[in-house]
C-alpha cells in the first residue's frame, strides 16, 4: 500500500514513519509538511507546503495513495479554546475534507487522545474540541475513517523528535499504567492494518490498537 503521513517531524508521526519504512506492507511513504524531514530512503516522498489548503493543487498525486495517517497536532498547554480550536479542528478538517473530494477511496487515521470527549459538552476544553473533530470527520465520505486515542507512548530507538517529557516520564509511569502504553510501532502497524483490512468502530481506544497492531501475527 502506498499511505500519506502528517507530522513526521513530532514525535507520533516520526514512530509511525519509522515503522511504515520497516514494514514490508507498505511501498511508498509520501510525508506532507512544511519543512522538509531530511531523510533519504528509497520508500520515502516529500511534499512541501507552505500551508495545507495547497493540497488541492496536487490532486493528481494525492489521487494515488491507500491512507492517510493524520499525526500533526499541538498541545493545548497555553491555548484558550478559540487558538485551540483553531489549530486543531481548523487545521484537521479542511484538510480531510479537500482529500475527501481527491480521493474518497482512501482510508483517514487522526491520531485524537486518550479521554477525548465524543458529547462536545464536557468540563475539559481540549477534548471537547477533539470530540468534534472526530466527530465532524466520521462524517466524511471516505472509505474508513478512523480516530486514534493513544495515551503515554515509546518511542523507536533512534527517533530525533521525542519529547523529553516522554523521554523521562514514559519509562517510569509505563510500569504502573500497562494498559494504556503503546509502542509507536504498535500505532504504526495498527494504522496499516486499519488500511489493509479496517476496524469495527471508527474510535479506537488504546485496547483497539493493540488488537489491531497484533492482527496478523
């Protein structure tokens, strides 16, 4: 399958680019951002925007992949619900929705968060706002539409963009929550067999991706 990748200069969309090169279900990688990633591998393809909404202009390219895995995000430390939203529901939606009408037969992963809130209505501000970007993108008319809601994650050895919060808490907070921790290689191959052969429900929770990454073994 060929898959398109968001955010492989963060942290989740390094560990999923990492494991789409290594996995031998997946031929080509074509990465979206804004900033070049400085790899060279032989599955590797870069296409460099200036901002999202020009994907438009590269229907002819985009037409030609499998899946999309959406791992661009921003914390919401800092951010009041407006600057939130629009980083995060205004920086995902009109990006789907534009691949939607270039190619409907493929299959879009958002990597949302662990405790996100579907009702909207919620006390916390930044599942709300996730809840209602899933919950708007679940309605697009794309093949499979899926919503990843990982919780703490480690990293591949050799990822540049791990976050030292990760870094340091990841290994001693793992032990006591086992439940909740994937490896971002288990993320990767979850998202490729979402692609290969989907999923039962559209929100997958850190026990889903587990199933799912272990489908096939």
């Amino acid at each position: 399958m060929k898959v398109i990748i968001t955010g492989a200069t963060g942290m989740v969309g390094e560990g999923v680019l990492f494991e789409c090169l290594d996995n031998t279900a997946v031929s080509e990688v074509l990465i979206i951002g804004r900033r070049s990633y400085g790899m060279q591998h032989a599955k590797l393809r870069e296409l460099i925007v200036k901002d999202f909404s020009e994907i438009n202009d590269h229907s002819d390219v985009l037409s030609r992949y499998d899946g999309c895995f959406f791992c661009a995000g921003v914390s919401s430390l800092g951010e009041n619900e407006e600057s939130f939203t629009r980083k995060t529901f205004d920086f995902v939606v009109p990006f789907a929705a534009s691949l939607a009408k270039i190619n409907p037969g493929l299959t879009f992963i958002y990597v949302s968060g662990n405790r996100t809130d579907s009702t909207e209505k919620g006390s916390v501000m930044w599942a709300r706002v996730k809840g209602r970007t899933e919950n708007t993108l679940m309605k697009l008319p794309f093949k499979g539409q899926y919503n990843f809601r990982p919780a703490i994650m480690k990293g591949f050895k050799g990822q540049k963009n791990v976050k030292t919060l990760y870094k340091i808490m990841g290994p001693l907070l793992a032990p006591f929550l086992s439940a909740k921790t994937l490896k971002l290689s288990d993320v990767g191959k979850a998202m490729i067999h979402a692609v290969a052969s989907g999923y039962p429900t559209q929100i997958l929770e850190v026990e889903d991706i587990l199933i799912l990454a272990k489908r096939g073994h």
